[in-house]
C-alpha cells in the first residue's frame, strides 16, 4: 500500500507506528468527509433561513413562551453554531495529520531513517517529532478528535430536540418528511420521529464513546500499553455515528416544511409583553416602572402583529438583521479551503496507491 | 463595572447575556493564566529535558522493559504534547473570545444599540452575531473550553503516574522534592507522593466536569434553560483544579532528581535485544530471522553501554536527536503571541475599569 | 466523639480508618435521610394519584399521541419506580454498615483489638473483614451508594421533564405551584418552572460525580492512595443534591394542580385508532387486517369517551386497574422497617454520644 | 417461542412489550452464568490465597513500601471485595426479573389479559405492574443490571493492575502464565501482559457503557422514545466484555506463580517502621512519643523476619487471621442459591421451548 517510500521504512516500523499511522489516515479521511457533511447541513439550513427570513416564530425560554422570534433565527442560530463547531474541527485536523512513521515501538531505531521524506509522501503536514511522544499520543489524538466531533453532535442534538418538540401535534411548526419517520406495529394513526429521536440518542453515546477513550487512556504510564488496542472500536464507532447523524440532519433540514398558520397560532397575546416594555422605555419611563405596569396589566396587551414584531428588532443578529450573508460567505470560505485540502491529499495518496482511495461511502 | 459603555447598552441587556459576558471575561482571564502556567511547565521540561539530554532511562512498553531510552526523550514527549495541547487552547481561546452582549434573552430587543463597540470596548474579538445562538451556547463555550483544558490534564495524568511509578523504591529513578510529599500518621517511615496522586485523581474530576457540563446542555430545547445555572459550578471547578494542577506540576518537575546510578542499574540485558535485532539487519539479516535468532538466545545478549545505545539513534526525534531546541523555538514563540494578547487585553480593562482586573491569583 | 469504646481502639488506628468510619458513619445517616424523603415522594404521588385515578390524560409514545391514559396510571408508574429505586438502596444499606475500624493503613496492627465490639458500639451491621479489603473499598463503597441514588435522579429527571412539557402553555395539563417558579429580569409575563430545570439538570450533575469517583478509583493498585481524598467532595456534593432533589421534588408533587379541561381537549380522535382497532379484533377481524382497516380510514375515528376508554382497560397495571392499593401497602411497609432501622442506629448513637446527631437539616 | 402462553397474548402486546420480554429474559439468562463465573473466579482466589496464607508481600500505601502484608491478605481482600459485589447482582436479578408482557405500548390494551400467567409460565418473580412503568424502565433496568456490573469491573481493574506492577521485572513477585502473554513484532524478549491491561482499559469501557445508557434515558418523557433502541448495543456490549473479563481473570487467578524468593526481598528494613512503634507502645511509651523516636532513627531498624511480622498480627481480617473459612462459607452458600435459581429458570424455559435454551457460550 505504501509503494516505494513503504520500502524505505521497512525496517525501520513497528506494528505500534504503523497501527498509529493507519489510524491517522483514517482519521484524515474521516475528518473531510465530515467538514463537507455538515458545510452541507450549514448550507441546508442556510437555504431554510433564506426561505424562512421572516416568518414568524414563538421565542421560548424555559420551554415557555418568551418574546416574539423566527424560524429564520432560529435556523441562524445552528448555521452560527456549526461554523465555529467547525473551526475546532479545523485545528484538530492539523494535529491529526502529523506522520508518526519511524518511532518504531516508542523508542526509534538505530538506523539512518528519513522520516521527513516518508510524512510528505503520505501527504502529512510535519513529522510528529520526540518518538515516545508518537505513542504517547495513541488514544489522545482520537480523543480530541472526537471531542471536536462530540461538539457537532451537541449542535444536532438540540436541532433534533427543537423539531420533535416543535412536530408535536400541540405546536405543528413543522411538519418531517415521511421517509424519516416511522409508524407503529399496534398503532395505525402514528408517524414517529425515529430518526430525531436516534439522533438525540446518539449524541450521547458519542459522548460516552469520548469518554471511554478519555478513560482507557488516563494515567497510563509513558510507551505503549495494551490499553490502546481497546480505544480503537470505541473511536471507529464514534466516528461512524458522527457521519450518519449529521448526514440524516441534512436531509431532514432540507425536507423540513413549515406551517405558517400554526406558527402564528402560536403569539399567546403575553408574547409582546416585553416588547411593551420597551415600547414604554422608549418613551422615556425608567425600564423597572415600565416592567411593573405591564407586569400589572398582561391581560391587557393587545394582540400585536408577529410579522411586524420580528422586522422592528434590527441590530447585529437580532430577527430583522439575521446576516445570513456573513454565515453564506463563511460557508463558503471553509468550503473552498475544504476542498482544497481534499484535493491535495488525494493526490498524494493516487500517487502512492496509484488510484484514489475512500475510506467512507458518499 | 462598564463605564461609558455600559450606559449604552442600559436597555438592551437581560440576565442572560449579562451573565454570559461575565463568564466570557472570567474564562478569557483564565485561559491566559493557564497558558502562560502550561508554557512554564513546558519550559520547566525543557530545562530538565537538557540536563538529562545524554541520561539513559529504561525504555518500557506494557510497563515491561523494551529498549534503551533516555530522561531526555522522556521529558521531551511532554513537552511536545503539552505544545500540542496548547494549540488547541489557542483555538478555544478565539471562540470565547466573542461578545454576547445585546442578544438579551435570547431574542434581542426593539432598541438600535450597538454591539460592535461594545465588543471593542471589552476587547472581545469580534461580536457573537445571532441572538438566539448567543443563548444556545450557554454551557457550550463552557464545555469547549474545558475539553481543551482536560487534554491537558490528560497530560498531567501521564507525568504523574510515570513520577510516582519512578520514584517507588524499586526503581528510584527519580527522588520527589520534600515539599510536595508528606508523612503518614503511623508510619514513621513514609514519604509519599500524595500531591502526584491528586494530581493523577484531578485528570480524572476535570474530565467528570466536563462530562457534566456536557451532558447538562445536552438535547436542551433552543433559548435561555434554567439548566444552564447547573454547568457554571462544575466550569469554575474544572478551571480551577486545572490551574492548580498545571502549577504543581511545574514546581515538581523543576525540583525533581535524577538519579542516575539507579537509571544505569534498571538496564537489565533484555533491553538491548531489538538493538541487536537490528544489528544483524545491519549485517544483511532478513529481519524476522535475525529476531528469531536473538529471541532464541536471549540469555546470550552481552551486557552493552546504555549511554552508546541512546547516542547510536540519530534520526528526527530519537534519543541521540531529540530536537529540543524546535520545542524551545515553539515555546518562545507560543509566548511572545500570548504575552502580546494579555497586554493588549489588559489595557481594554484597565480603560474601562480605571486599572486592571486580576481574576486568578499568581 | 467515640466514647468508652474509643479507648479501645486508640493505638489500633490510623487517620485511614478512622476516615473511612466517618464517612460510613454519615453516609449511612444520608441513606436514612434520603429513603424516609424518597417515601414522602411516593407517598406524595400516592395521593395525587388516587385524586386522579379516573383523569383522562392523552397517553403518548415518540413525545406523539398514542393512546388513552389517565393522570393515575402516570404518577402510579412513578410511584412503583421509586419504590424500586429503593429496593436497591436497602441493599446498598446493607453494603455501607460494616465496620471498618481496626483495619489501620490496610495492614491491621500487632495487638489483639477486638473489632466486633467496636463495630457493635456503633450500631454497624458486622465487621468488614479483611483489612486490606477496608482500604481497598474507600471510594467503591461511595459510588455503590452514590450510583443508586442516581437512579432516583433518573425517576426525578422524567418527573420533572413531564411536568415541565405538561405546563407548557400549549399543553396546560398542570399548573405548578407559585413557589417553585421563577420570574424574568426582563419579560413581566413569566413564571418558569426554574426548580424542575435545575432538577433534571442535577439528575446529569449527580450522574458525573457517580461517574467521576468511579474514575478516580478505577485500575488504583491495592492500598491506600492518596487519590482517594478527590472521591470525598464528589461524593458530599452528590447525596446533598440528591437529597435536596427529592425533596422539593415532593413539595412539587403536592402541590401539583390538575387542569381537566385542558386535558380533555388533548384527546385528538387519532389517540382512539388503537382501542378501535381492539375493537375490530374482538368482533373477530384478525389484527393486522383491522390495524390496516383503521390506519386507511383514520379520519372517520369517532370522537370517543376518555373516561370510558380508560375505564375499560381492566388488566393488571392499566388504567382501569391501577393497583396503587399494591403500592401502599409497599410504601407503608418499606416505612416501618425503616423507621425501626433509624430508631435502632439513634439508640446506639446516643448511647456512645450522650444524645442523638443529627447529620442532615430537616 | 413462548408455546401455548403465547397465544394468550396475541393481541395484547406490541414491539415494545415484546422486547422489553427479551431483554428481560437475555439479562436474566447473562446475570445466572455471571454470577456463577463470578464465584468462580472467588473460588479461583481462595484456592490461591489457601496456597499462599503465609507469604510474605509487601504491603504498600501511595505505592510506597508501607508495612509487612502476606499473598494471603492481597487475595483475601479480593475475594470478600467479589462476595460484595454479588451481593449488589443479587438484588439487581430480583428487579430485572419482572414480567413486562401485556403492557403493550405503555398504555395496556382493552382486552381481559391474564399477565400473571404469562408470567410464571416464563419464570418471572413477578408482573411489574404498571404499564406505563414497564415502558418508562426501558434501558432503566439496563442501567441498573451494568452498573452493578461495573462493580465486579472495578474490583476487575485493580487485580488487574496490582499483577501487571507485581509481575514488572523491578519486583517478580509473580510470574503470568504464557497463555495470557503475547510478544512483540520487534522486541524478542518480551513477554507482556495484554490480556490483563485489557481487563484493566475494559473496566473503563464498560464504564462508559454504563454512562451511555443511563445518559441516553436521562430526562426522556414518559412512554416509548425511539432513544431506547440506542440502549440496546451498548448492554450487550457492556455484559460481554465483563463476562469475557471475568473469566479470563478466573483463568489467570488459576495459573498465578508466586515467587517467595523476590517477594521477600521487597521487604527493606523500613517496612517494620510501624511494627516498631507498636512494640514500644506494647512497652508503655507513649504512641506519639515511639513514632518519633521510630523517625528518628530509621536506619537503625534491624531486619526483621517478614514470616514472623505477619503472623503475629492477629486480631480478625488481619495477616494472621484471614477468615478465609469465612468466604469459603459464603462463596458455597451463594453457590447454592444461584444453582437453585439456574435450575428453577431451566425448567420453565424448558417447559416452553421444548428444551434448555444457551444464551451464553459455556
């Protein structure tokens, strides 16, 4: 697999570095596979908020309802929050992809190695330097990797919270698409949200699969230790859940329909209650005072219109002034960088293995 | 507490974005404190890692001895993964780094103030633009600080359990100073390692506080949650552990001793087997034949100089070229961009508050 | 504090197991405190569900509606999970009142102590044997008693994340009563169920010390360690929130209000599909084909009774035949035996302090 | 599968009911042959510390040497260590060994069903009532079963450690069988424990699995959530690795060599420290007083005779005075119950399916 520069590190391997190098690889392809999936669910719900910019939305705190907000700020928020999830990943990516060819069993070799020649032809950014460091390293790079990871699916685990709660017959916001759904073997009326709830599901484990390789390797002493093997299904498993999850939410975000009316139904008259507040601030009475009288008088709000309470709030991020454009060029950005990337390995491992190699399915 | 400033953004703040401001500067005072304490346990490393650059040490795998290894390559891992560790925390650093205020409870207020200069008053980065995300991350920023910092610990865990390992009385390679030891109430004998063993059982509370954190936010419907009240004791406890912990560790490793004699007499004949393994490769033996050929005759393997041993492996990051003077250049460098910051932070407070601000004690 | 019986064990101690009788001593005033307040839960529950046998409720699967329930059958499930929970807190009882005295720093003494007598003095069910076994259970015996207490955190998180959907305004099945709810600093209309979030939140924060003790103790070799002393404030911080949660879990539950219109009026037809496909069946149409029958022809379910749909489910457990009389009888019984254990352990600590101590506040 | 019962039930039940039953029965079958290799394996050390009752070892605190300890007392502890343990699985079988059948999904059904019948005739001890309870221990019971499970775990780990530090060439005080040893790819000497660092790492995964179910089935409203489904790959892994790592610990327990020889000479003279102050308590000098004097003049403390030392420490649990009988007694009488309880559940199983149904590979 390794071709001509494979001959040069013959004796100069271990299994240990090159477990450590195979894992690293794999690594790298996960990591690509994973920006481009979720640039692809920030771009989805960039084409949801762009449809949805203003159309109005129940704002909750507490579960309760709050002020008056929208769907396209609420789609915002996760564009937002998948693009800085996504500048972990980055940093992560660069600590994966040092080669740790050469260190043998954690102690080098007696002989004149070029590790600098081999970490290039596998397209590694450096050599990953001190040899003991390179074991050391087994376990924790995996682990920072899917704690990086873990973040996305903490990202997914509140965007599937928010639609199973918001697909609920009491609100109906939302409506899923049929084929995420499921029915029931006794219940004949029943369309599930399965796949949401496996997602919040698998957030977890995720997490717990950091957790276990976080565990294995605490307060192991220095070189290699058996231990290591048992990181590796945990850190496979994580991975794997992490590329179906945030694929499923793709195609679930860009089958997502909205149902206005419902969304409507939703602006309780006590939703404008501060909104009134303000009102009352802006017309000179000290904001407690306002805060009091309105809190005295709820029932008297009177219904406001919910289109109008979304334009009017107009600074940075708030309802009528989303940015999405900033979030679209970043989106951009990254991608572009991306796919760079991915190109650039490409050619380093065709060159080796005389074709491309995937690692994962499209 | 925010001068001019704050005047501005009178009407446009709410608990929420108040208290997310707070913990933002507290977690930005901190993670440069810890940068700066991380950088001189790596400087602290290097200094020993010099000293003992030519010292041999048994090299283990399994905890069992493998091959001629050096204090130098042992000190030298930790100081490349403590570098490491550092550039995912210069990450984490910039993702704090962002102004909160004006999203309110989540949903932002029907008023035209301006986040940016409030974001440049308190030397934040840049603003945090969508309101609701603002709130969403509550606890998330939380859990992405302290997953970097944990990696750390990580660290700390493995430096600790080797020390400990070490300095047992069958092996005495190493002699822990007087001051981070103690004595038991009826063995008149002892000297323990207590502070190692705390810093071993800490690695393993701060990734329980990350965990928590974690699994708080974790599937939290979108908006403001009282949960998010319930991740703020287990963050200030985290960080603070952690800061302890990194200095302690600094302390030990400029204090501790080496003893060499004890170094030289763990160098059982065993270790130098792959040596000769390779050896005979040198001398054109296929390799698996020459390691059946020393496997056979372990017993004969001559007693060979440890200190030639580790001077004989000369390529990138073996014990006869351990490239500490890079590790050095990345620490200067790593600190002069960190000091550059503090400074630049320090003078946004000192403007707004009349004089600096020290959240964590020296 | 240890009386006559103090004397007898002064020289054949150690600071290791006089601290580990202390925490034996306070854990198992907690373990009482905490089945007497989880009882009050269950007898709670108990009440509201016999105030409630017959109240219709919409019974739901996927957060979706399912099929007829009633607010008896809902606080009934709860009532026989706590029951349950505490089946498994006798046992771990049990585990935690062995005597550890006389074991020393895990190596017993050379002077004929008499171990039983002491053991006896405090009201310890026997004498943890093996000496280095006492030292060798700091910490595990913490998380056995710690880890069944989260799962009554588990029960609580699922009571307190219904409520919490259930006083939803779109829901509006329960109203909460005042003093557990909060305001906002900004929005005068609200009244958030605070309380039940910082519970479901404790139920995570009680699951990460569980988890961090387990950490810490786990792979520590024989002996004493001092990573032990990290398992204490883990431990202290998870039975005080454990305690404080059950019991205003309890105040909830008494004062919960039950709002009949609003759960009438969840009743969609679709939640009567199954019982009519039940129907189907008995009149002798095979399951499959009625299920499918029902499935095509939904929108012609007629609106059906909830009383009468709830009634007629006769079998054991369900709502027509709830068997709380069941639950009773094992709440009044598990109460006696365990008023006669506090009374037993009281007596034999008075004796040896010259009154009662009282660990934890009423 | 389940014969003439199960037409009774044939239209009282539903997917979810139906797997609750199999888990129930899977578990039920798993705990029965864990906790018969769980005895094993205390069988396996009781044999192992009646062969070794007065062997000296080194007893340590904080991994120093500490005061004289015999082979004797390291197995002892481990075996009372176990008995506990079970003691837990005990009261755990008894909560998993509920009929759910009949509860449908979550709601029962309108149809006469007799699910007490259901339930003797598959050997459960009883119905668990409440049929919104069943549906609500999903993954509940699961937690409960692995954490307890996790116990045997920990205990697991710490056998584990102390015979990999024990068997390190530094101290030879045990010698593994070659059967759980494997060798290296480049070092001919080695022969390293791997079977045991993975007993040790797998302690941490079934942590983790432990952690995963009970995160996944935190906060979930009552009824079915698709979540659960999440629960089930992470029991069946979680309860195979322990049953792996229990017996291969049984099987390593059986073949353990001890070698007096190195373990005597671990015993430097500052191990009869406290031995020493003891004795000169024993002559009326006060114990602060002697600890003193002890410290003072360490060097000057003869060597004693390790034989000597552990036997004269007498008073229950301690070197001199095992109670090995003790667990001997109690391994046979929980030996007893357990085979009663496999041979109930085999005839009622056998009675349904025609014969013995093997979940578990001998």
């Amino acid at each position: 697999m390794l071709g001509e520069a494979g001959k040069k590190i013959h004796t100069g391997r271990s299994r240990n570095d090159q477990i450590i190098a195979a894992i690293r690889l794999y690594s790298r392809s996960f990591l690509l596979d994973f920006q481009r999936d979720s640039l692809n669910l920030a771009q989805a719900l960039l084409d949801f908020a762009g449809e949805n910019t203003s159309m109005p939305m129940p704002g909750r705190t507490h579960m309760q309802l709050a002020m008056p907000s929208s769907v396209g700020l609420w789609a915002g928020a996760f564009i937002e929050e998948i693009l800085d999830d996504l500048s972990l990943i980055a940093a992560v990516y660069d600590l994966n992809n040092m080669s740790p060819l050469g260190s043998a069993a954690s102690y080098g070799v007696a002989l004149p190695i070029d590790r600098q020649q081999v970490a290039e032809a596998l397209g590694f950014r450096k050599v990953q330097n001190n040899v003991l460091y390179v074991n050391n390293s087994r376990g924790k790079i995996e682990a920072v990797i899917l704690d990086a990871v873990e973040k996305v699916m903490l990202t997914l685990s509140k965007i599937a919270q928010d639609i199973i709660l918001f697909s609920m017959p009491e609100f109906g916001y939302f409506t899923l698409p049929d084929d995420i759904c499921r029915g029931s073997s006794i219940m004949p009326q029943k369309k599930n949200p399965d796949i949401l709830e496996l997602v919040r599901a698998r957030a977890a484990s995720v997490s717990a699969m950091c957790l276990q390789i976080k565990s294995i390797i605490r307060a192991l002493p220095s070189g290699y230790n058996a231990d290591f093997q048992e990181t590796k299904p945990a850190f496979i498993r994580g991975v794997d859940t992490a590329l179906s999850c945030v694929r499923v939410m793709g195609l679930t975000v860009s089958k997502l329909q909205v149902n206005e009316e419902k969304l409507i139904a939703g602006f309780l008259p006590e939703i404008f209650a501060t909104d009134r507040v303000v009102e009352l601030v802006g017309r000179g009475i000290p904001f407690r005072d306002a805060y009091r009288q309105v809190a005295a008088e709820l029932h008297k709000i009177e219904d406001k219109d919910p289109y109008e309470a979304i334009r009017q709030k107009v600074h940075a991020g708030a309802t009528g002034n989303l940015g999405l454009e900033m979030s679209a060029g970043r989106v951009r950005e990254f991608g572009a960088r991306l796919q760079e990337e991915s190109k650039s390995v490409e050619q380093k491992i065709s060159l080796l293995a005389g074709s491309g190699v995937k690692l994962f399915n499209l």
